[in-house]
C-alpha cells in the first residue's frame, strides 16, 4: 500500500498541516477528527484508494493504523 497516498488523504481529509504526526491521531481525540471531519476523511481516503467502505467500515475507521490495515485489505481482496 502507498504510505504517501494514505498520509495525503489524512491530511487531506482532515485538513491537517502538512508536519502533522499522523500516529497518534484517533477519532474524537483531535479537534479535526470529529464527525464532520471523519466523513471528509472517509471521503478522501475512498478517492485516494479508489475503494469504498462499507458502513462498519466507516465505524471502525479511528485511528491512521486501522484506516492502513483496512485499505490494504480492501486492496489486497480487490480483483
């Protein structure tokens, strides 16, 4: 999976400066990732990655980790 692509979606999607750490970010746990800002994230990430995520999906997307592991699942399974 492109790190690159992904950093740029987080920073896309979330409106973050461009030396934001991106490791510690959780949903809810910074003032950009709230629900508006999750769903520009969702967003981003689906236009970045060419994937969509299913409602579960966007749920459990909280962390830049789990959006990584579940990009590279989806693209992986991906015909």
């Amino acid at each position: 999976m492109r790190t690159d692509l992904l950093k740029e979606a987080f920073h896309k999607g979330l409106d973050l400066p461009p030396d934001t750490d991106l490791i510690p970010i959780r949903y809810g746990g910074h003032p950009h990732w709230d629900s508006l800002g999750h769903l520009s994230l969702i967003v981003a990430l689906e236009e970045a990655f060419e994937i969509e995520f299913d409602d579960e999906e966007v749920l459990a997307l909280d962390s830049y980790s789990a959006a990584a592991e579940m990009i590279a699942k989806k693209k992986t399974n991906q015909p």
